[in-house]
C-alpha cells in the first residue's frame, strides 16, 4: 500500500479521534438541554397551577396524554359551508 495506504491510515486515526471528541460533547449538550428543557416545564407547570389555569393535583404528562388522546378523537373535518367541526 505505502504512501496512500500511510495517508488513509492517519486519516482514519485522526476521523476517529475527532468523531468521538465531537460524540461526548453532543452527549453532553444533550444532557444540559434536557435537563433545562425539565426545569422550563417544571417553571410553566408551577405557573399555571398559581393562575388556576390547570389543577393542583394535575400533572404535566397527564395532561399531554389526555391531549393526544383528544386529538385523535377530533376529525377536524371542516365544512366551508357551514363553518363547523365536526366531533366524533
């Protein structure tokens, strides 16, 4: 192979060592994003409780479930006539 198979080698070597560099710190960033994205939901959560907007004893993933549950239910079936949905 010689000089070209050198060359792929050390660039190979070097593609690994820059991947997995750039694969931690995404992990990491992951991480600092999820952990914010919680602590923002947790923030509107509380929020919303103080206003009276959603319940006390309700919580967050109990409400998005009974939300998409609602969506499938709805058609949305919008009649230009009569300018109304309609609810199955």
């Amino acid at each position: 192979m010689g000089f070209w198979g050198s060359v792929w080698s050390g660039i190979t070597s070097v593609a690994k060592s820059v991947g997995g560099f750039f694969s931690e710190k995404a992990k990491e960033f992951l991480k600092v994003g999820m952990e914010t994205f919680n602590l923002i939901v947790k923030v509107v959560e509380n929020v919303a409780k103080a206003l009276g907007i959603i319940k006390p004893e309700d919580d967050s993933e109990d409400l998005g479930d009974r939300a998409m549950r609602a969506d499938k239910k709805i058609e949305g079936i919008f009649d230009s006539t009569k300018r109304v949905y309609r609810v199955s």
